[in-house]
C-alpha cells in the first residue's frame, strides 16, 4: 500500500495529511453488490439522496474551496466557484436524467414497442487534479442518477480535498458511491476490473490512451475520455482588441493556465497585430502571482516541481519572447511553484514548433500573425487536439463560417476559450477526447438502450 503526502503548491512549509492509496477490488465489488439495489430504486428516490449531497456539498462549501485552494493551488476565488458549480450540478443532472431518462416509444413499428435506458452496472470515474471535484462530479452524479453505481478514483494531488468531497456523498449516498484513493496503478486496476462496465476519464492524453489500450478487450466496456488542449484565440481584423486582449488574458492565466480549455495560441490578423500585442501586454500586467488563499489572487502557483520544470523548459527555448516569464523563488515570503505569464511570437513557418502544438499546462501564450481568414483556420487546427476555440469579430456571419471549419468540439465568439458552463454540453474532437460530450448531457452515456417489442 503506497502512502504519501502533499504539499501545498502556494507555500511548500505546510504539508498535509498522509493519504494512503485504497483498495480497488474491495470498492468495486462493494459497488457491484449494490448495484442492483441502487439501479432498480427509483428516478425521484436517487434524486432525493442526490439532493441530500447536495445540502452537504452545501453546507460545507467554504471548507470545500478552501480545500482545493490549499492543496492544488488554485486562486480561493476560483475554487468557490469550482463548488459552487459542482452544487448547482446536481439540479442540472436531475433536470436532464428526467429529460434524457425517459422512456420512447415509436408509432411507426407495427407492434407495441418501448426504448428503455438501463444503467450499465458500475461505473470508474477518474479526475484530474486541476478540478479536482467539478469534472469528476459531473460524471458521477450523472452516473449515479442513471441507475449506475460509481467508483470515484480523484488525482492523487488533491486526495485530501476529494476524501473531504467523498465522505460527504458517502453520508449522503451509502455504498452506491465508493472512493478509492491512488495513482496511475489504481487507475489501471480500477478501469481494467470487469466488473466495470463504464469509464469516464478526465486527464492526459497520454493516460487516456493507457487506459483505451487497457480495455480493448473488453468490447463491450464504454469509455468516455476527456483530454488535454491547444485552445486558440483567432482575433479578426474587425474585431473589438480590448475585449480580445482582456479575454486572452484571463484564459491564458486562470488556474495558472492548467485549464484543459486555457488559451494558449492567439492566431491574430497582420493588420491588428502590434495593437492587440500592446494591449495584451497591459492586461497580463495585472495577473502578479500570489498566494492561492487570497481573495484578491488572480494567478496562483502551478501544481508541482515537475509543472514548473516543464514550463521552465518551455520558456528556456531560442524564441522571440515579448514577455519573459520566470519562476520566483517565493511570493509574500512563502516558497511556491510559482511562475510569470509568457508570451513568444512565433511565424507561420514555426507550425510545428512544439510551443505551438504541445500542452504546456502553464501560463505560456504563443502568437503567430495570419495573412488571411484561410491561414487563420489551417493554424488553429495545426496541432493534434480539438478542443475549444475562440474567435474574436464583430462579424456573426464569419463566426459561423469560420467555426465549421474548425475541428473542436466547442467554439466560441468573443468569448475566452476557458468560458465552458456546466449548462451546456463539452467534449473535445481528435486528441483531445473521444466525442462523448461531458458536461450537460453525459447522461446519455451512462445507459445502455434495450428495445422492447410486444406483439400485437
Ligand atoms: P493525468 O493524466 O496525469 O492524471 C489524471 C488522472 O488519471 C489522475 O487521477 C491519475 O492518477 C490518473 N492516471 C494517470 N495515469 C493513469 C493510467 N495510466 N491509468 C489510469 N489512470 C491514470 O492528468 P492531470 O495532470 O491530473 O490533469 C491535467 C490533464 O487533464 C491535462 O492534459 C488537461 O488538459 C486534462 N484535462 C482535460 C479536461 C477535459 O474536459 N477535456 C478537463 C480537465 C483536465
């Protein structure tokens, strides 16, 4: 049995409670034995329990955000409202398990006929550390309204905010809801388990891909994979700079630019280049790093000594840097991961510069200057993810042109790449998931249809 122990990335000197990695088999199967129980009770009884973790989740939301601000990192502000989101979630789920739940029939069969979703058995849900509740919850109470019984396996760096998170489902829940703390090797065992008859993974593509090679096997096993990003800003010629550079800005430096939908290319028309450059300049000024537990925090610490090195890395390239970055050593007086907001600007020619393909999951920002709309949508689709993407431009009818030929799962006009509420589905194409929406809807994933026919 692993154990291990976490800092905090904003001030190294506070160590949190030892976390000892669970067992997996003994989650699953206490899982599968009540599975039958859970999945055969009714739509209005398992909102009910869902509406009682939802008045825990409430009544302990400060503690919850602070939690998150403590152990990854991210700015207190943004972690109130990554609970707030994972409250307001359950209504969300509840108003589409009543929607996407119900029955069909069809007139056009010459018998008596029903299409009924049947929850899959137990479902893995598997979080990544940058929202260490949100995106895991997402699934889970989708999960657990559809009839499935659920294991939630969180990151290993926020396991104490998620043992927090678990105990209060688990009061509201009972055995339906299992936790199981770990790593890589849990994950493995938890998404390999037969017993297991649906994943949902939140993480990076090179662990989705280990978990998609790992289940092969099992044809019969869905796996819902949500995976990393190279979002870009498209800023048009026509469009308003400011509110492109404020938007840029906030999506580049929000959760220190850990943010599977961050904004980390702004592909900009020539003409409005330098202007947009000036402005972005002044607003980045704003985003200082400080410590996570301050509300006045707009740029938090990364999450651990191997991020920073990566980013370090990345900003140690022979590039045309127009902002610098670097790593203060401390911040306030506390040691921390911390790190500067970058910007390089790259040309055209550089598309295969690896500051324009790979995720940097930091504050790093590439700028290339387009010649033309064509040019603008053959470089935002340039990398091997298909996520988000933001186009700047005072023009509706160009929005909608141009997002057709744009392969994300979520494009945006004038709005940052990071603005992807819990109302609306969210799913990425190519690397970056494997086109089952998270977010609203994912409920249609976590049923099997059976028909039935009576004859007539
Ligand atoms: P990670 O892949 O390192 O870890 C994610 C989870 O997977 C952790 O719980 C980890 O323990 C587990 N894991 C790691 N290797 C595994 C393996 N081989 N088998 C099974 N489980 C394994 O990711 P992270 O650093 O926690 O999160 C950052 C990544 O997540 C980024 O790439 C980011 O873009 C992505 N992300 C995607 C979305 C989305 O919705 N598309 C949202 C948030 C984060």
């Amino acid at each position: 049995m692993a154990t291990w122990k976490n800092k905090s990335p904003g001030d190294l000197s506070v160590e949190l409670s030892e976390v000892s990695s669970g067992d997996v088999t003994a989650a699953v199967e206490c899982a599968a034995r009540e599975r039958s129980k859970w999945g055969e009770s009714s739509l209005d009884h398992r909102c009910e329990a869902l509406k009682a973790a939802q008045a825990g989740l409430t009544e302990k939301k400060d503690s919850l955000a602070h939690g998150i601000a403590l152990e990854t990192g991210k700015p207190i502000k943004e972690a109130a409202g990554e609970i707030a989101a994972v409250i307001a979630k359950i209504d969300l789920a509840i108003a589409d398990a009543r929607k996407y739940l119900a029955e069909e029939s069809f007139n056009d069969n010459p018998h008596e006929n029903s299409v009924r979703r049947r929850p899959r058995g137990v479902a893995a849900v598997i979080g990544p550390f940058n929202f260490p509740i949100h995106l895991a919850h997402g699934a889970i109470v989708a999960y657990l309204l559809a009839g499935n019984t659920v294991v939630f396996k969180p990151s290993p760096l926020a396991a104490n905010v998620c043992a927090q998170y678990g105990r209060i489902m688990t009061d509201a829940l009972g055995p339906a809801f299992q936790i199981v703390q770990g790593g890589a090797t849990e994950g493995q065992q938890l998404v390999t388990h037969p017993a297991v008859r649906s994943v949902c993974f939140t993480g990076s593509v090179a662990a989705g891909r280990a978990i998609a090679r790992a289940v092969v096997d099992d044809v019969g096993k869905d796996v819902a994979l949500e995976l990393g990003g190279k979002n870009a800003a498209i800023v048009c010629r026509d469009a308003d700079l400011d509110l492109a550079a404020t938007a840029i800005a906030e999506a580049m430096c929000l959760t220190a630019g850990q943010r599977c939908n961050s904004t980390s290319r702004v592909i900009v028309d020539r003409e409005v280049e330098a202007d947009l450059i000036d402005r972005l300049k002044a607003k980045l000024a704003k985003f200082a790093p400080g410590d996570p537990l301050k509300e006045s925090t707009r740029l938090g610490p990364l999450i651990s000594d191997a991020a920073k090195q990566k980013y370090l890395a990345a900003i140690a390239r022979p590039q045309d840097w127009i902002i610098r970055g670097g790593a203060p050593e401390t911040v306030g007086g506390k040691r921390g991961h911390y790190v500067l907001p970058a910007v390089v600007r790259l040309s055209h020619a550089d598309r295969a510069n690896p500051l324009l393909t790979e995720e940097i999951f930091a504050p790093v920002l590439a700028i290339v200057a387009s010649q033309s709309e064509q040019q603008s949508l053959d470089l935002t689709n340039a990398t091997p993810f298909g996520l988000t993407a933001s186009i700047f431009t005072a023009d509706r009818e160009r929005f909608l042109r141009m997002s057709r030929q744009i392969d994300c799962g979520n494009v945006y006009m004038n709005l940052p790449t990071t603005f992807s509420p819990g109302t609306l589905p969210f799913g990425g194409l190519k690397e970056s998931g494997n086109r089952h929406p998270g977010g609203r809807g994912f409920i249609r994933f976590a049923t099997d249809e059976q028909v039935l026919q009576m004859k007539r």
